[in-house]
C-alpha cells in the first residue's frame, strides 16, 4: 500500500464493525477487468446525470441575475438594495439545511431524494414565473435555498460512495465542468429566451425564463428517477456481484460503504464524529476562501462594463465566454493531473491559489483595462480549477470516516463555505468602478489564507502517510 492510500487514515475512523466487513469484501475476488466494466458502467450513469442535473440547478440559481436585467427589476419595482437581499436570503436557507439534508440522505435512496427536490424546486423555478412584488420573490428564494441546499452535498456523498480516492479527482472535475460551461452559456441561453419569447401569451420574456428553465429542471428530474444509481452496496441497478464488488474494491483504499448490515450512527452521532475532526474545520476555512474569492463570477459582467464601458450588453456576454473557456480547460487538466498524483493535491491547490493572489495583487497595481481583463481570466482559471480538487481533496480526507459522518462533514465544507457568497455579494460596489480596489484586495487577503490552510494539509497529510508506514 502506497502513501496515498494511507494518508490522513487515522485508527479510529472506522467501527469495529466496518472492519470486520471490510475483512470479509476484501476476500472477494475479481478481475481487473471486471472492476474496470464497473468503473465504466458508473461512469455512463451516474458522471452524465448529476451533470446535468448540477448544470440546471446552477442555471435555476443565477437565472435572477438574467431576469433583472430583462424586466423584473421595473416590474417588480426594485432598487439595488432589494436584489442584493434577493441574492442573500437564497443562502440563509441553503446553508443551514445541507446538513439535515444529507443525514436524511445517508438513511435514504439518492436515487429518489435527489430528483425528488429536483421537482420540487423546479416547480418553485416556474412559480417564480408568477411573483407580483418584493415579498413574493424573497419568500420564494427562501424556500428554493431550503430545497435545494440537499443536492450539491448530496452529490458530494454520493460521488466520493463510488469512487477510489485516486479516481476522484476527475469526477469531482466533471461536476464543476457544468456550473463552467453554465456561467459561459447561461447568459446567451437566457437572452434567446427572453427575446424569443418576449410577450408571448401576453406574458413577459423574464417571467419565461423562470418557466422554461424549471419545466427543464423536473423534466430531468423525472428522467434521473430512472438512471441514477444508488450506494454502492444498495444499488438496485447493479447485480450482486456487481454490488459486492463495488464495495470491495474500496476497500482497497479504506473507502467506507453503507451497506445492508452496516452500524448506523445516530443524527447526533454522526454530528459529533463530524464536528471533533479537525479536518472538517481545516476544509471549512479553505473552501471558504475559494467560494468567497469566486463571488468575483457574479461580478464578471460588471468588472467587462467598467473596462469597457462603451461596450454593449452583446460583447459584454461575449466577453465573459473566454473567462469559462480557460477555466474550463484547466480544470480539466488539473483534474486528471491530481489523479495521478493524488498525495500532492493539496500542493496543487495551493499553487493554483497563489497564482490567483499573484493576479489579484497585479490588477490592483494596473490599469491597462486589456491588462486587466487577462488577469481576469487567468485569475478565475486558479479559482475554478481550486474549487472542484478542493472537494475532492476533502473526499479522499473523510474517506476513513464512517459514510454518515462524511456526509456531514461534506456538508458542513460546502454549506460553511457557500457563507462567504453573503459577504462576498459586496465586495465590488458600483461606487468603486473602474479599479475595484476594496474587491481585489478582500480577495486577496483571503487568496493568502488560502495558500497557507492548504500548504498546511498536505505536509500534515504526508507526514502522517510517512508515519503509518514506518509503523
């Protein structure tokens, strides 16, 4: 066993119980290609669903920026200080209900929850659609935040449930890959269907948007119920074998599964397993700062208007495309890096983070707008491409862990982290266009936190794997 497959594996992760079972799916044997006709057969499934789905539920979260600027903001009648609260009080709920959500989860079929709150958010999507006022739309965001805090955690417990650490990185870039291509497209996808349909049935091109984007999101729900799988060792769209190979083959990389005969943990439990790890809370602070640095994504139109201010709302979009198309890109191929070298992912994200400081600190410095619009881009590649490994990092972290417990923990990560979103909706004020100086360096002072937190991980993580195997 290499260090990677010990590393930050710590004696108490797993029951006693687990152990035992692990000892007995380790007894299974199976061919090579068998695991890889596995692999693949998730992979088919399960990659190309929850892409979708991710990539809709990040159009159906964004989708009010498009509505502002297409009418709702005159027809509701709201100044700025209304859509900033419009934006907030989507987090309240949706940090504070991925927990719950993924402890109803790890007791139930993702295979069900998930498309379930797909539906019901997207019939809150069309609802959106029929709001008179102020009130109707922020009751309505509330709502939406609560029902869809349970799927970017879900998805998380689900994904690091299939796949090897050394397998995970991809994966968790694929997922990434949708909310990319969503912030390079979505804006185009939003203004043809606003033009398109603009008064149509006497009702107005924004109200549409709602109508088509969330009759969309419970099509593919319906469609999921169908395709996607479950745990791996509760699976029904898998042989036997083919469950117990799924398990085994974890185990290999001490990859806890909930499986028929496991112990379940209490809710509080698995809280407390959760909350007294200190990697959980190592991980909080460092997604914080990549989520709150990434706030930048809801600014790119603005900070392109403030360089290019005689530039119009079509070359604007347009110009947002390539800030997705690099990232995309070098996601992609951070992704399938870290893979291969899964003990230095944390080294890897550092680096990413400093090179986005280094960019940070240069925009601030000058004010060449063309300058300044490729260190945009550069600076959003380090972002992205941080944003996915640091999930995967934290999966392979918590793999030791009893399956509810990680699913807490993966769920504090993100729904602390998603936190900085609140704050982060405030970083660049219309009042400090063109040089965005507040902004650029809020995100830089969290930019150097961030390096340091991940700096840290991996050479406690690589001591830790030198410990284990000189015992």
């Amino acid at each position: 066993m290499d260090s990677t497959d010990l590393e930050d594996n710590t004696k108490n992760d797993i029951s006693s119980k687990e152990i035992e079972h692990a000892s007995i799916q380790e007894t299974l044997t199976f061919t090579p290609e068998e695991e890889q006709a596995l692999v693949r057969k998730i992979d088919l499934t399960l990659l190309p669903t929850i892409w979708i789905m991710y990539l809709l539920s990040y159009l159906d979260r964004t989708n009010i920026g498009n509505a502002k600027i297409s009418g709702m903001e005159t027809d509701l009648k709201l100044n700025s200080n209304d859509y900033s609260i419009a934006l907030v009080v989507f987090f309240v709920g949706y940090v504070a209900f991925e927990v719950p959500s993924n402890l109803i989860l790890g007791r139930t079929r993702p295979s069900l929850f998930l498309p379930g709150i797909m539906v019901i958010w997207g019939l809150l999507t069309c609802l959106m659609a029929v709001i008179k006022d102020f009130k109707h739309l922020i009751v309505l965001r509330v709502i939406i935040g609560c029902v869809e805090a349970g799927f970017a955690p879900g998805v998380l417990l689900v994904l690091s449930s299939w796949y090897k650490r050394t397998e995970q990185s991809k994966r968790f870039g694929v997922y990434i890959s949708a909310a990319i291509l969503s912030g390079a497209f979505g804006g185009l996808l939003a203004a043809v269907i606003v033009d398109k349909l603009e008064g149509a049935y006497g009702i107005r091109g924004w109200r549409w948007l709602f109508i088509v984007e969330g009759a969309a999101t419970i099509g593919v729900a319906l469609i999921s119920l169908f395709i996607l799988p479950d745990f791996p060792a509760t699976s029904r769209r898998l042989s036997e074998r083919e469950r117990h190979i799924a398990v085994a083959r974890l185990v290999t990389e001490n990859v806890t599964a909930v499986t028929n005969d496991s112990e379940h943990l209490s809710n509080w439990e698995a809280v407390k397993v959760s909350v007294r790890d200190w990697r959980t809370w190592a991980f909080v602070v460092g997604y914080m700062v990549i989520v709150g640095s990434s706030t930048l994504t809801y600014f790119y139109p603005t900070l392109i208007k403030g360089l290019f201010g005689d530039a119009s709302t079509e070359k604007i979009n347009y110009l947002t495309i390539p800030i997705y198309g690099v990232a995309f890109v070098c996601t992609a191929i951070t992704a399938y890096i870290s893979d291969k070298v899964p003990s230095w992912r944390g080294l890897i994200i550092a680096a990413w983070l400093a090179f986005s400081l280094a960019c940070s600190i240069i925009v601030c410095a000058v004010y060449n707008y063309t300058a300044r619009y490729v260190l945009l881009v550069l600076m959003a590649t380090g972002l992205w491409a941080t944003n996915g490994g640091t999930l995967a990092y934290a999966s392979s972290a918590f793999a030791g862990l009893h399956p509810q417990a990680r699913g807490v923990s993966l769920a504090l990560v993100n729904a602390l982290g998603n936190l900085a979103q609140i704050y982060g909706s405030y970083l660049f004020p219309d009042s400090d266009t063109p040089k965005y100086i507040m902004g650029f360096s809020v995100i830089s002072a969290m930019l150097a936190l961030g390096v340091i937190v991940f700096l840290l991980l991996h050479i406690w993580f690589r001591r830790r794997a030198r410990f284990l195997l000189d015992e």
